[in-house]
C-alpha cells in the first residue's frame, strides 16, 4: 500500500477563517478521496479529487465551502473556507490505485474551530 | 443511492470467544465490501475485503461472507485477542459501475474484547 501523510495533523481555528489541509502520497494513484469524520461517528465523503478537473461533491458538500485542488497523480489539497464550530470534526483523505481498488487512508487532520 | 445498516453497534465479547458483524446493503449494483478497522485515534485501516464474484474469504482469525441475494455481508473474528478492541466499519460500493467507486460505509460497531 501507498505511504500517505496529511498536514497539518490537527488545528485549531477562529470562526471565520479557512484552512487548508494537503495529502501527499509517496506514489501516483489514480483517485483520491476526501471524507469527514465527526466525533464518535462514521465517515462521511465529501468529494472526489480529480486531476486537471473540478472535484466531484457528494450531495450536502458544496465547492464554495469544501475547494479541492489535486494538481497531479499525488498531490491533493481540501480547504474548509469561512469556518464554524460545526466544521470541527477529522478531515481524511483516501487513495486507489484504481477506480475499483482497495481505499487506503491518511492519518487524518483533528480540526476544531472556535 | 446506496444505503449500507451495520449491527450491532456495540459489541462486547470474552477474550477467545468469536464475534460477528453484520451489514446490509440496498443497491444490488454494489460488488466491492471492504472492512475496516480504526483504533481510537488511528486512521481507518482496511482489514479484509470481499468482491460480488466470490462468497466468503478468510485470511487468518478474520473472515468475510457475502450473500448477494439478501444483500448482506458480515464480518467474522475469531479466538478474539484484547487487540482486537476498535471500532469496525462495513462500507459497500459499486466500483465502475458508480460514482467513481465512493464508498458508503455503515455506522460502525464498537468492539470490546474483556481479557
């Protein structure tokens, strides 16, 4: 499997502001992913990264809160623009090497807005 | 779209004792069910994983079986060890055939194994 690191590992944040995590995998995989995790709950996809083209969003996440950047096959940036405590939550990304392939994930980003 | 129910939600077993998970799925189009596992504050760590096209796989103390007419998959481990501890998720997903092979995943069972 892949060796993915994410920064910053946690944070924490005013209201109103924006933060932008990046996930960095040591190999060129073909998808990666950006899912949410509350406290105490299951993991939740927000959008799909795709290289040279808009992120596809998942139903309930929108691009002018959640804008990912994934420039090349390894290399994947999510911002949480314009933040409230309700945005507190662990942000992970997840690689494939293929469209149908098993999803390794990051360590993950522990962000809490104040 | 596809909805993935996981029970129990919390399991608690004797060490050397055996546990099993259960998920259901609603899409028939689903053909990927991976299993993960995720210690307090560790990342999602993918354990075993089964496709549409085979009915049980095993690797070790864990085992998977799929019943793709009623739709559901568990999760089975045994001679369980206080490592074993964590919090297990079932997820489901069309591969190809959907949105880019998201996965869905079940709300999680909470596993306890009593030394």
């Amino acid at each position: 499997s892949a060796v993915i690191s994410q920064k910053p590992s946690r944070d924490i944040c005013q209201r109103g502001t924006s933060l932008t995590i990046q996930c960095q995998v040591d190999s060129q995989v073909t998808m990666m992913f950006w899912y949410r995790q509350q406290p105490g709950q299951s993991l939740t996809l927000i959008a799909t990264a795709n290289q040279g083209s808009e992120a596809t969003y998942e139903s309930g996440f929108v691009i002018d809160k959640f804008p990912i950047s994934r420039p090349n096959l390894t290399f994947s940036t999510l911002t949480v623009s314009n933040m409230s405590p309700e945005d507190s939550s662990i942000y992970l990304c997840s690689v494939a090497l293929y469209r149908d392939n098993e999803q390794f994930f990051g360590p993950g980003t522990r962000l809490t807005v104040l | 779209g596809e909805n993935v129910e996981q029970h129990p939600s919390t399991l608690s077993v004797q060490e050397g004792d055996s546990a099993v998970i259960k998920c259901t799925y609603s899409d028939s189009a689903s053909n990927y069910f991976p299993w993960y596992k995720q210690e307090l504050g560790k990342r999602p760590q993918l354990i075993i994983d089964i496709r549409s096209n085979v009915g049980e796989k095993k690797d070790q103390r864990i085992a998977v079986t799929l019943n793709k007419t009623a739709k559901h998959f568990s999760l089975h481990i045994t001679e369980t060890q206080p490592e074993d501890s964590a919090v297990y998720f079932c997820a489901a997903s069309m591969g190809w055939r959907g949105s880019q092979g998201n996965l869905i995943f079940g709300k999680g069972t909470k596993l306890s194994v009593k030394p």
